[in-house]
C-alpha cells in the first residue's frame, strides 16, 4: 500500500511547510491525526491535531477535525510551521519596539540592520535573540507557550517595519495559514529609481539566479522559479526617483527587490540588485555628492514595511497596524523634496 505525497515547498519569506497527499485506493480507515503522522516527517500528533482546530487540515478541500476517518482516495493538504531550527537560541537584551502584545502574539517594527533569525554568520544579535530574553521576562505564560518566537514571516536585514511573531503554537499554526491563504494583508513603502508613470502590476516567477546564489531573479513562466505578484502605486514623484506603495499577493524571498529591478526601478540603495549606484541623474560632482549622502542615512535599500493586517488567532478579530518611516528614510525624502524644488529635473 502507498500514496501520493507532494511535499510544496515553502517560501523563505514564509515560514511554512505544506504537503498534499492522497490515500492509496486500499487505505484503511482510521483518524487523519494518525494517518498524517505516520508520514510526515518529524511531526508529532500535537502538531497535526493544532493545525486540524485551526482549519489547516484539508481532505477533498474541506476542512476537518482531528478525528475525521480517512477513506481511500481522500485528497488531504495540510500546513504547518516550518520544524525549529537545530540552532542554539542565546537570551539577549536588546531593545525592541512592541508595537502590540497580548498572550498569544507580539507585533514589533524591526529596525534597520538587524537580522530576524539566527544563522549561518548571524547566532546572536538578531530579533529572535531579542525576543528570546523578552519572553523570558514575562510574569504568566500561555498554557501552550512552546519556548521560542514563532516565525510566520521575515524582513530582510536593512528592511525596516512590522512583524508579527507566535507566543504560542495555536497562534503559529493559525497565522501560517493565513500567510498561506494570502488572506493577510502587507503593504510595503519603497523608493525606487526611475520616474515611475503609473501604478501597476508585476506577475513574473522569482527564484535564485542562475549566476549569484545570493540574490533573487525573476524568470518567465516555467519550471525556474516561483509564481509572484507584486501590486503598486505611485505616492509621490521625484523625477529621478519615485516613492511607491507595495501590496503583496505573494511573499518571495526578495520580491519586491527583484521585481521592481526587473522592470528598470531597483530599489534606492539597494546594494544587491544595482541601487546602491547612481542610476538616474546627472554626471556632476554635485549630484554624486548629494546621491552619496542620500545613500549614507540608511544602511540599505528604501523598504519599509508600512502596514500588516492579520485575523487574530483567538478573539478573530483584524487587526491592522501601520508604522512610521525610519527617520533615515524620512530624511532621504526630504532631501529629494528639496533638490527637486531647487533644480530643474529632466527625466
């Protein structure tokens, strides 16, 4: 007896895991909790009863409970967490702005330069270390508080802006599915080159490049890659360079980054996809001086994640949160309002 698994893979972006699978035509008939864990790798029941009360088990597209009878031929999707990582958390006291906090989840806005998740290069001084001893510190704890922050969803080191992290394994469970879904909301601001002409659209897969490992690039429809949407609508025009407000459909590693590369618009200070150079503009001495001091307010690319909007794992309620441009970026657009006022632009 066998079946069909597809394990899809999750994104980087999303921190989430998701398999199909269908029942062989002989397939007995016992509890999906049992059937899912007898093949699914490094899975406990815990897990798969969590994900099934939160609407994460499927069969034939329906959601069912823990105690649903598997039937042969029954079509089951399922997703989780991502599994924890095999990396030492280390408590670290570092400051974190909490935007919100209730005994199921945390929303903070991340500064610049600070890495989300301990890794390769990176095992102290990130946001996890920093949640890690806040947690720590806390007088009552959930019932199912499971000892680490739960990763849903990240920023890339110089993205500044909101996230949401789990305190506990219900709430992860439940808000991995709604990235899943795309039923949560995320609104970017970013600042591009180029005079952006109109608001817009960018459907292209986004996968690693085929010539630095490092980055991500956008692929026509085919095999290389993954399927992404990036909506967007211009906020204000500079000439030279143009603020812009990203939705996103999809959450890829690097999307907004590789996408507005790929229609000519890399982000402003983007060192990995071409921003970080003067790409629109004069040759003057004078330009390059006021480019270099733009470029010296922020660590990185413009990108700030402005909005998150999610239901909540336990009242169901939405919730919005929206937060403030660095001041390094607010200062990057006060020096362009005032260049433009004072020097006539040819775009």
């Amino acid at each position: 007896m066998s079946e069909e698994i597809e394990e899809v893979e999750g994104d980087e972006e999303e921190l989430f895991e998701h398999y199909r699978l269908k029942a062989d035509p002989g397939q007995e008939v016992i509890r999906i909790d049992k059937f899912l864990m007898d093949r699914l790798p490094n899975t406990s029941r815990n897990k798969i009863q969590d994900a099934a009360k939160n609407g994460n088990v499927l069969v034939n597209e329906k959601a069912v409970k823990q105690n649903y009878r598997i039937k042969p031929g029954d079509e089951v999707s399922i997703v989780m967490p991502y599994p924890v990582r095999e990396i030492e958390l280390i408590p670290q006291d570092i400051p974190i702005d909490i935007v919100y906090e209730d005994e199921d989840l945390v929303v903070v806005s991340k500064p610049s330069n600070m890495v989300v998740h301990p890794g390769y290069g990176n095992y102290t001084g990130t946001l996890v270390n920093a949640l890690v001893f806040h947690f720590d510190k806390l007088p009552q704890r959930q019932h199912d508080y499971f000892g680490r922050p739960g990763l849903v969803h990240r920023l890339d080191k110089n993205t500044t802006g909101i996230m949401v992290i789990a305190k506990t394994e219900s709430a992860l469970t439940y808000l991995a599915k709604q990235f899943f879904d795309r039923t949560s909301e995320r609104r970017y601001h970013a600042l591009v080159w180029g005079d952006v002409k109109e608001d817009g659209t960018v459907t292209g897969h986004i996968g690693r490049s085929l010539r630095n490992r490092k980055v991500m690039a956008v692929f026509p429809e085919g095999d290389h890659g993954k399927h992404a949407v990036t909506h967007y609508k211009v906020l204000e025009r500079f000439g030279l360079v143009t603020l812009i407000e990203c939705k996103l459909e999809t959450g890829r590693t690097h999307q907004i980054r590789a996408h507005m590369k790929s229609i000519g618009h890399p982000l402003f200070n983007d060192n990995e996809y071409g921003g970080d150079t003067i790409v629109r503009g004069t040759t003057s001495a004078m330009y390059k001086k006021f480019i270099d001091n733009c470029f010296a307010l922020i660590p990185g690319q413009a990108l700030h994640a402005k909005t998150l909007g999610f239901t909540h794992p336990v009242t169901k309620e939405f919730m919005q949160f929206d937060s403030d441009l660095p001041t390094g970026f607010k200062l990057i657009l006060d020096k362009w309002k005032s260049y433009t006022s004072n020097v006539e632009i040819e775009v």
